[in-house]
C-alpha cells in the first residue's frame, strides 16, 4: 500500500460539503472513496448526463473527469497557500454508456510545484472502461 498523498485528511463528508451548489450536485457526482494515492467517485446515468442519442455525453464524463481531479489536485495541497485549477483536459472514450451509472478513479501521474497531471479512468457498472482522461492541473499560490 502507498503511503497517503493528502494534506491533512481529507473525509468524503467534506468533499460533499463543498461540492454543494455545484455541477457535481447538478449532476449527482458523489466522492465515495478516498484511497492512499487515488480518489473515487460516481455519476448516474440518467436524463442529466444523456445526449439526444441516449448514451452518455461526452462533456458529462469529462466534468466527471475533471471533478475528480481538480479535488484529487486541491487535496494535495496546503489550501491556504495554494490552489489549483485545470489547465488542460483530454478524453478518450472507448465505450458507450446508456445507463446505470459510472465510476471514475483519479491518480496523479505527477505532483509538482507548479503543475499537477492526473489520470482519470471511467468505467460502467460492469467494470469496462469507458472513457480514460488526462487532466493539467495550475497550482497556483494564493
């Protein structure tokens, strides 16, 4: 097991806390782990995050994407000298979804003191991968 990557600790009942009045309540993003080196998190399925066609929307994967990650960057760092925001975003998707929900598991790929990278991969109910991501992260000092 890797030692834990967080600044201070993190609880999921924070990180919810804070993603009140947000898109990730708008889409029903939840935290539902938060592991040594990674964070975990799910997103429905359903007539929020569908596109005309009845599969899941590109854009909703990479918000779930980018949700993961910028809170996975945030937590790595101490809040009250710097913060972080996405710098750039990339998704592949490999897989269409068209219901239920999915899971998306956010690692860092580096940690620096300017940038972060992280690597977020989003998988169905059946434990396929759906869409794999690529997130830049500005740390910047507050």
């Amino acid at each position: 097991m890797s030692a834990p990557i967080w600044f201070g600790q993190p609880t999921i009942d924070l990180i919810s806390q804070m993603q009140q009045g947000t898109i990730d309540e708008h889409l029903g993003i939840s935290i539902t782990e938060i592991g040594p080196d990674y964070l975990k998190g799910t997103m429905p399925v359903d007539r929020r995050t569908l596109q005309p066609t009845g599969r899941l929307h590109g854009g909703a994967n990479v918000v779930l994407a980018e949700s993961l990650g910028s809170i996975g960057a945030n937590m790595v760092v101490d809040n009250s000298q710097r913060v972080c925001f996405g710098l750039d975003i990339n998704a592949n998707h490999v897989r269409g979804v068209s219901q239920g929900e999915v899971t998306g598991i956010a690692k860092p790929l580096h940690i620096g003191a300017t940038t972060q990278v992280w690597e977020i991969k989003i998988y169905d109910e059946k434990d396929r991968l759906s869409c794999i991501s690529r997130l830049t992260m500005a740390v910047v000092k507050r």
